[in-house]
C-alpha cells in the first residue's frame, strides 16, 4: 500500500463512521455499535494491548478434524477463538485454512463425501452435532468469500436477503436494516441514492463491502472472512481493513489471509496452518515477532511457502 | 473485401432487418387489428330479443318467463308488419286465394250433402258454384283490371242467388269483394316485379325478424333464428329497406349498382308504409340490448358445426408440449447450471434452505435463459401442425376413432371431442369473412381473437421480461 493512498483515505471524511439514533429505535442499544472514529495503526497496537485478557472463547475447536473421503482436509485442530477479536489463519496455500473456516458455518457440507471428527464447537454448541440447525447456525455465523459475491438483485435486495430469510417483511424495519448495515460497511454515503440498482454494477471493492453489509443484516455473532481481499486493490483492501478494524470491538472475526502483513496489520491474534495441522497459535505480535515454531518463522520469514 | 464497403454493407443488413421488421410488424397490424376488432365485437355487442331467445333455447341461459315475456312484446310489435305484409301478399301472390276458391267449391259440394239437397237442384247449385269458381281463379289469375273486374263483377252478381244461399258458397262473394278493393291498390299490370320484390322483402325481413311465428322451423340453427346481434341486424335492415338494382346507365359502359328505396319501389301500394313503419320501430321489434358475452368458450358447437369441440384443441396443445418439452428442460437446465455458484454459496451462508435459494437466487438469475428455451420452443411448437392434423383439423366430419366412443358414450362429454379446426385455417376464414362464420348465430370470432392475443401476449410478455431481467443483471 503506497504513502499516497494512505493519505488519501486518511483525509476522506468520517461522515459514515457516526451512527445516529433513528427514530423508532431504542438508542441505548445500537444495532451496530461503531468503533473509534479513527482507527490507525497507532491506536490498532493500543488496542491489542487491551486485548491481552480475552473472555471465554467463542469457538473452540479440540482435535477437530475434517476429510474430503479419504483425502485430509485439517486434522486435530485444536484452538480457542475469543470474542470480539480478530484472528488471522495464515498458511500456505491448500493447507486447510479455508477448510478450517468453512468448517465453522458448514459450508464444506456443500462438498460431497465430507466426515468432521472431534469437536468443533460456536458458542458451546458443537456445529457437527446432528441436531444443530443449519439455518441459525449460518445466521449466526457470517462468512465474506474470497471473490465478491453480490446477488444479481438491487443493492436493498441484497443487504435485505438475510433480514427477509429471518422472517421481516415491513419494510420500514428492512429499511432500518438495510441503512444500519450499509453504514456499518461504510457503504451508505456511495449507495443512498442508488439503492434500486443492480449490486452488479458496483465496484469491485464496493460488491465486497455490500457482501460484508450482507453479512452484517442478519446480526451474527461470529463473521468469517475467507481472503475477503485477495481480489481487490490495494485501496479497496485498505478500506476492508478498516472496516474490520471497526467491527472488531462488535463481532468475533476470523479471516483467512495469504497476505501475512495483512495477518499482522488487523489480528489480534494469528494462527499458522501447515499441510492441515496447526503449527501454531499467538498472540500476532508474538508470532510475528518472536516465533516459538522454526517452521513458522521460516513461513514467515519467507524462507518456504 | 476491405473495411469501408463492410461496413457498408453491415448497415446495409442492419437497415433491411429493420426494415423487414417493420414491414412485418405492419403486416400483422394490418392482418390482426380487423380481427381482433371482429373478435370483441363477437364478445361485446348489442344483442336483440333473438340472441336471448337462442340463448334460452339452445344453452338453457336465462329465465323463461322473461323470455316469454320478451317473444310476446317483441311479437306485439312486429304484428303490425306482418298483417300489411300479408294483406298485400293476398293481392300478389294469389295461389292461395285460387287454392282457397277450389276449396270453398268442395265445401259447397259438402254443404249441398249435408242439406239433403238432391237431384236436379243439387247439380244446378253445383254447375253455379263451379261457374263462380273458375270466375274467381280467372280473376286471380288474369293480369288485366278490366278483365278483373268484369270476372269479378259476374261473381257479385250471383250474390243473392238461391241456389247457394246458405252454404259455404256465401265466402265467394267475400272473396270477390276483397279482391276488388285489393284491385283498386295494385296495378295488376306490376305483379310480376311486385312478386319478386316482395319475396326479396319477406325473405330480408326473415333474416332481421326470423322465421314468422309458427310456421316452420328449420332444423339449422343458423336459420332458426332473426338476426341475433345489432350489427347484423342493420345489415339486414338495410336490405330490407334498400332494393339493389343493376342498372345499364350507358350503353358499352358497366353496370352501375342502384340502391332504391323500397318504399318507392312499392310506392301507391299498401305496402309502402311497412318501411317507415319497421324503420322507425326496429328498436321495439328487436329490443337490442348491450351484451357481453363470454359463453362462446362453454358453447357446445354443433349446430353452427363451426368451431368443434374444445377436446381436440386441449390434446394438441398437450401433444406439441410433451414434444417440445425436451428443449425447454434442456435450455433450463443449462440456464441453471450456467448461474455462478458463488450465487448459492453465498445464499447459503446467509442461512438460506436449498429450496429457498434455489426460488430466490438461483432462478432468478437463470430465468433469461430459461425463458429463451420457452420462446424458442414456442416458435418451434407453432410450425408442429402435424400433431394438430392429427387430433383435429376438420370442422365438418367424423371424429377420430380415438374420441368415437360410440355406444358406450354417455353423451355428456361427446361435444368435447368432436372434430375441430386447426386455428390458423380457422382465423384465415374468419379475416376472409367465410361463408359459414358469417351465419354461424353466435359468430365465435371471440375464441380465435382469444387464442391469437394470449399466444401475442405471452410472446410479448416473455420477452419484456427476459429484456428487464437481463438488464438487470447486466447491472444496468
């Protein structure tokens, strides 16, 4: 990211990052409560200091493993994800990363022939017990792709697909929704006024931060991000960044990222995945800095991977 | 070739696509708008007494006693009409007057019986009767006033003879005076062109009022009744006021047509005042009333024997979509596969059932392409006339042995499945005014008009609809 686009958007007003009480709304309780108004890498390290004591652990996977038939996916997986943080899973390419995620809302479901084995569990409940419903789970637990994704619907039609799934149908509630979740996604100020229009017609950056707003409607507790920016600019990867800077106090994030920089700009804490084992599992400035593994420092280093 | 001339013979192309386009679209303006005007008028018009009565008779629609009630006025009206018709037919058409006098002469003969009158007197009072008969037919007869007259004279003369006194004899001299005053009104020397004209008349006056109560009812519903609707009623109106006449202007020059009021054709008669009579009181006499009328699709065909049964339509329609349902599945299916998965992924991690979004994200976004299979199998299915040859082509004939249920059939259904025209010949007679579609009672015009614009619509339909889908997902 060059010094010129750091300016740039250090100078872009905050308009979107203020959230004001509506009316109809309690507003003691904030659908989305906002970060900072300016969070830079400054006050990024300050609050990783803050971060030092986590609370008890959102997800907690204990030797969780996952096959694709016979082939392993990630096996004995053992990790606690603590609310309202962010973790990065860092790791070389088809080491299970992604797998590991998918795991979490069961998207690898979609792949015939899996079989999980250990736990693997959101919020106490184990996601791979037989009994657990895939439709609170998932709503529970967002998930941002790699690619942006936008329906072909409206931009309302799309930040309103989750709220309407659960059930709203007035659209003054849908309305309030939509709004909330879009300037949470710091989106509302470039879309007000073209909310009718087709998603497809964004930018990319802006597809993927009306993928995140998606997200964001149906008020999950857990939003996965599966390399949300390996297919944006720089710029557009430095407003995600920023987003998840302001989501972080909100939401539990776990993001997938091939970009370590990325890992060691927006974690709080980083895990390293190699040939679906996890090597091993820091603080991010621990890991980043002071490695307890020879394998990840060398990943790190850049000397494999 | 190089770049200049291809360019300027693609727009060439360009131009004469859009050309043949255009000149297409005006092509089925042209062709279509008279046939949809035809076919609304078939469902909304002004119906008279005779549409309600066939209506009643033939399909058991609407109440009998309002019928009745409506016959009966309608009856009162025209009563007028047909007496000075009738007086006047007396004076032309004098084969019943001669069948009337031969009848009153076995009469006579019977009355004689009857009396005890025997012997001579008996055959006396004949040989008079027989005189006075053939006087009378002579009378008829005769196309000269003064020889009329004179034939006419020497019955009355007889009036007070004994010989027939009190016997049906009497109704000669009735007769005869009746005659007479008909002679002072028509001039004998115009029977002839008055016969003609009249039949013209009677027979104008039979398609706009039907056939005269009580006499014979054909068993063709379509001359069973008057005219049914307004519109053909003026028609029929106007022949009956107008006579048509050739006429040799100029000589070596072509015949100019005439249109002649029948009141002066008939001028100086009795029956001149029928026109203005009818003219004015055609309202009364016909009852036209506004009329919408959807039954035709309900309406069993088989006394027009025009349409057909409605079971022959059905199974072609199936039969050509079992045959082209092949294409639409497979253009669908490719529409499906071809929408990104990312599509579903992305529903299904917002919580979405497979159903849900396969209804909300998936079809949406291939609808374009499913709707292009619809419109091409469409096109196709339009050019398949070979299962519609074989389920029902014909308007007039047996039906198929597969709909001939023979003697087992109840009846009930038959009318269902008995043969029917293909649509395309069907509105070819109609837009070129086939003889049968214009007597049919209840011109179905409405069905084919029906047909034609749904078939537009869905056409048109599809492909707004297809154009806004993919507009959008363009991302316009």
């Amino acid at each position: 990211m060059t010094d010129n686009a750091e300016r740039t958007l250090d100078d872009a007003p905050e308009s979107a990052e203020t959230l004001r009480p509506r009316p109809g709304e309690t507003p003691e309780v904030p659908l989305f409560r906002q970060g900072t108004a300016v969070a830079r890498p400054r006050a990024r390290a300050a609050r990783r200091s803050r971060t030092q004591s986590p609370g008890e652990p959102v997800i907690r996977a204990h030797r969780f493993s996952l096959y694709y038939g016979s082939k392993v996916g990630v096996r004995d997986i053992t990790l606690d994800i603590y609310p309202r943080s962010v973790t990065a899973i860092i790791g070389p390419s088809g080491c299970g990363k992604s797998t590991f995620l998918r795991s979490i809302n069961r998207m690898n479901d979609l792949i015939p022939g899996t079989r999980a084995e250990g736990r693997l569990e959101v919020a106490g409940v184990n996601v791979y017990d037989k009994r657990v419903n895939l439709v609170n789970l998932r709503q529970q637990v967002g998930m941002v792709f790699q690619k942006p994704n936008p329906f072909p619907k409206s931009i309302y039609d799309n930040v309103a697909y989750g709220p309407r799934l659960q059930g709203t149908r007035s659209y003054g509630k849908l309305n309030v929704v939509v709004e909330d979740s879009l300037r949470a996604a710091a989106l509302w100020d470039e879309v007000k006024d073209d909310l009718s229009k087709s998603a497809l017609g964004l930018s990319g950056g802006q597809q993927q931060r009306l993928c995140l707003a998606r997200a964001l409607a149906t008020r999950p507790q857990v939003l996965l991000m599966d390399e949300p920016c390996s297919a944006l600019d720089p710029i557009a990867t430095r407003k995600i960044e920023d987003l998840i800077d302001k989501l972080r106090d909100r939401y539990t994030i776990v993001i997938v990222t091939h970009n370590m920089q990325q890992a060691a700009r927006v974690s709080d804490r980083t895990a390293f995945v190699c040939l679906g084992e996890l090597i091993e599992y820091d603080l991010t400035e621990t890991l980043f800095t002071n490695p307890s593994c020879k394998q990840t420092e060398d990943y790190i280093t850049g000397r494999f991977g | 070739m190089n770049v200049p001339r291809r360019l300027l013979a693609d727009r060439g192309f360009t131009a004469l696509s859009f050309v043949s386009v255009a000149l297409i679209s005006l092509v089925l303006v042209v062709v279509l708008v008279p046939m949809i005007y035809r076919g609304a008028t078939a469902v909304v018009f002004r119906g008279t007494a005779a549409f309600r009565q066939m209506q009643f008779e033939m399909h058991d629609r609407g109440d009998p006693e309002t019928v009745q009630a409506e016959l009966a006025e309608v009856a009162k009206a025209r009563a007028p009409a047909y007496d000075l018709l009738d007086r006047f037919g007396r004076g032309i058409d004098t084969e019943h007057l001669e069948d009337e006098a031969r009848q009153v002469y076995q009469d006579v003969g019977k009355d004689l019986e009857r009396q005890g009158i025997r012997g001579d007197e008996r055959l006396e009072a004949r040989r008079l009767a027989r005189a006075l008969r053939d006087a009378l037919v002579e009378a008829f007869e005769s196309s000269e006033s003064d020889a009329a007259h004179e034939r006419l004279a020497f019955v009355l003369s007889h009036e007070n003879d004994d010989r027939i006194r009190g016997t049906s004899g009497e109704r000669f001299f009735r007769m005869a005076r009746d005659y007479g005053d008909l002679l002072k009104t028509v001039d004998l020397g115009r029977r002839d062109e008055y016969a003609q004209a009249l039949a013209e008349v009677q027979d104008a006056l039979t398609r706009l009022f039907g056939p005269r109560p009580g006499g014979d009812r054909s068993p063709l519903a379509m001359y069973r009744y008057g005219a049914t609707r307004m519109d053909m009623a003026e028609r029929a109106l106007d022949d009956f006021l107008f006579a048509e006449r050739w006429v040799n202007a100029a000589s070596r020059e072509a015949l100019v047509r005439q249109r002649i009021p029948r009141e002066e054709q008939f001028a100086g008669t009795p029956l001149a005042a029928i026109f203005p009579m009818v003219r004015e009181n055609v309202e009364a006499m016909l009852r036209p009333r506004l009329t919408f009328y959807w039954q035709y699709l309900l309406d069993d065909s088989v006394p027009g024997h025009f349409f057909g049964g409605v079971g022959p339509e059905i199974l072609g329609t199936l039969v050509i979509t079992v045959l082209v349902l092949p294409v639409v599945i497979r253009a669908s299916e490719e529409a499906i596969r071809a929408v990104p998965p990312a599509y579903k992924e992305a529903a299904l991690a917002l919580g979405a059932g497979r159903l849900r979004c396969f209804l909300t994200v998936q079809l949406p976004a291939a609808l374009p392409g499913i709707l292009t299979g619809v419109i091409l199998s469409m096109s196709r299915a339009a050019g398949e006339t070979a299962p519609i040859l074989f389920t029902g082509a014909v308007s007039v004939g047996p039906a198929l042995s597969v709909f001939d249920f023979g003697e087992t059939s109840s009846g009930w259904f038959d009318w269902l499945f008995e043969p029917t025209r293909a649509l395309s010949y069907g509105s070819y007679d109609l837009a070129v005014g086939d003889r049968v579609a214009a007597m049919v009672p209840h011109q179905q015009y409405g069905m084919v008009a029906t047909l034609i614009v749904l078939v537009l619509f869905l056409n048109a339909a599809a492909i707004v609809i297809r154009w806004r889908i993919s507009k959008r997902l363009r991302g316009q």
